[in-house]
C-alpha cells in the first residue's frame, strides 16, 4: 500500500453563536482553519487527515504539499510507527494531518472503522463538553442555560486576561444553571503561580471540574505546589507533548486531568498512548478541541470510543460550525456523538465543500 499522491488544502470555515466570536485572552476568532491532508495509495484508495492551523508562530500556508511529497510518495502508507521515528516530519501540525490521513487508509484497506483496530468500541457514544470563549457574565449565563436545554453536562470557558473576570464570569454560569453543567476554565498559560494560586483558592467555593493550563507550560513543578495547596483540580493541555513530559507531570502529581491533542503529541497514536500513560497513575485524559472540523472530530469520536481513559466529556467546538467539509455533517444528540461505523475515520470528504472554504495558498 504505497502512497501515491500527496495533496494539502488549507480552508476556514465560518462559525456562529454561541461559539463566535470565540474570545481567548489572545483575540476574537469567528472561524476554523485547518490544513486537510489528502493521501491516495497506488492501488486508489484515499485516506484524509486534519490539523489546526497554528494559533501562534508561523502559519499553515496550504502548500505543504509541495515538500510532502518528496518524503512521502513511495513509502508504505500503513508504516505508521516508522513515520514517527524514521520520516523527518515536523512531530507535531503537519505529522499529525498526514498520520491521520494514514490510519484513514489503514482502516479502509482493513474495512474497519478505527475504533475496531485500536481496540473495540467501549462507548457507544462519547459526551462532548460544551465550550464558550471569554463572556461577560449575563452572556455567559444565558449560554451556559442553552447548553443546558440542548443536553450538554459539561462546558468549557476560555479566561485568562483578569482573574476578576475569569471570577465573574463563573458566578454568572453558577448563578444561572447551578450545578446543572461541570465547569472547566481555560486561562491558556495566562498566569503567573502568584496569580494562579490565588484564583485557584477563590475558585474553591465554584466546585469546576478543573483549571486548565494556568500558567505556562514549563511550570510543572509550580503546578504540582498549587495542586497541594488548594481544592480546585488542575489539568494541563499546553504542557503535554512528549511521554518523557508526560512522565514527569505524573511523577511530580503537577495534573489531575491531562489534555492530549494530536498537534501537540504528533498524532492519534501518541495521543493514546498518553491516555495509557496517565491511565497507569490514575490520571484521566480529555481529547483537547482546537476548533476542529469533521475530519478531526471523527478521529477524536474514535479515540475516546475505544480507549478507556478518555473518561470525560471531551472538548467540542463543531455545533459552532456553519458547515463542515464533510458530505455529512456529524449529528450531535444531547451532547453527545456516536463514532461513525464506516472504514477509516468513517466520513466522506466532500471536495466541493473543500474548494468553497479552501483558502489560496501563501507563498
């Protein structure tokens, strides 16, 4: 199964309320952009994968292609160990496409949908945690209330620029739906461990679910102290990259909850092999969302499906979407989504779609 053609699309796709505008403590977004990575085997079959486009540093351009194709074309499409250790790809945004693309073609060549080869189905349906970027508090309650009627039991806020704020906007949620929605907060490394401690203490009485990532990456051993000194659970997702990093948050106890991304780790397989990781300290994983499509969000459905330790509602931003590049559009019921049962990622591609969002290519 030798890989044939390479292709990448870089697209962005429009999103609407309640997602947009979708307010970190870096900027508003109002879209999802992401490079689509097209791989078609000698004997015809495709296989698809999906990455982010970088949030910070330099961009996905959508000409990835153009040097893809000299590491890829001939190589075995199903050698996916040897495309972490052996290829020379960049270990993290575009490996991550071209791996996903890869286990796509895997599953199609086997007739399988992947949740079959990474185990077997567990969860017939995986719960999503509904997210919301920075609000002022009566919004957020009034979304938070949405959230409630279309079935979710978790959301996930964005904070990160005022403790005040960040403190504001979760009495707004309490005040309005109580404890009828787990609660996560997202400062996004926003924090210095003086700040943190003391917004993680003034959380206590809010009962959330976890901190997420409060401060930069690289505190780890900060993490761990904070985690002694107060009630409010912290969970990293910008610290969690390599098994050697992974490894050392568990020895230090630094989270109570990690989350993996593909981007982050290199791809599908490294992700669970987190969630393996964590799972022998007792630690549970949520798949992190970076504003994914259907491509990225179908691998995430058959990741937390078959993998014991993704035991949480898993991050979603896709009811946000206006479309998707997918022919069908995953249905979400009652805050969650059943892994789709076709081979591979179990979805078609719809490359009309892929042309009307497809963003020219920087040179």
């Amino acid at each position: 199964m030798k890989i044939a053609s390479v292709e990448t699309f870089l697209v962005d796709v429009p999103q609407k309320p309640p997602i947009a505008p979708y307010q970190s403590r870096y900027r508003a977004g109002f879209s999802t952009s992401a490079l689509l990575v097209r791989l078609e085997t000698a004997d015809g079959l495709v296989g698809w994968g999906e990455a982010p486009q970088r949030y910070l540093g330099e961009q996905l351009t959508g000409r990835e292609a153009e040097w893809l194709r000299g590491l890829l074309i001939g190589r075995d499409a199903a050698a996916i160990e040897a495309l972490y250790s052996q290829w020379g790809l960049d270990g993290g945004y575009v490996q991550s496409g071209v791996e996903m693309a890869m286990w796509d073609l895997l599953g199609k060549a086997c007739r399988m949908p992947l949740y079959q080869l990474w185990g077997g189905l567990l969860r017939p349906r995986v719960e999503l945690a509904a997210c919301m970027g920075i609000r002022p508090p009566d919004e957020a309650g009034q979304i938070a209330r949405q959230y409630v009627e279309q079935g979710f039991s978790t959301m996930k806020t964005k904070a990160g620029r005022d403790p005040e704020e960040d403190l504001a906007m979760v009495r707004g949620i309490r005040d309005a739906v109580g404890d009828q929605l787990h609660l996560r907060i997202d400062p996004n490394t926003g924090y210095s461990p003086d700040v943190c401690r003391q917004l993680a203490r003034d959380l206590e009485r809010y009962n959330l679910q976890y901190f997420e990532q409060p401060m930069p990456a690289d505190l780890l051993e900060e993490s761990a102290r904070i985690r002694r000194e107060t009630s409010t659970p912290l969970a990293l997702n910008e610290s969690v990259t390599t098994l050697a990093v992974v490894r050392r948050i568990l020895e230090l106890e630094a989270a109570a909850v990690l989350l993996p991304d593909t981007y982050q780790c290199g791809g599908l397989k490294a992700c669970k092999l987190v969630a393996d990781l964590a799972a022998s300290a007792g630690v549970p994983c949520v798949m992190h969302c970076a504003h994914d499509l259907g491509l990225k969000t179908a691998a995430m459905l058959h990741l937390a499906a078959s993998t014991a330790n993704f035991s949480l509602a898993n991050d979603c931003t896709y009811y946000g979407l206006v479309d998707d590049v997918i022919r069908e559009p995953l249905r979400i019921e009652r805050g969650s989504l059943a892994p789709p049962d076709a081979p591979g990622l179990g979805v078609e591609v719809d490359l009309e779609k892929v042309r009307r969002f497809q963003v020219a290519a920087s040179a």
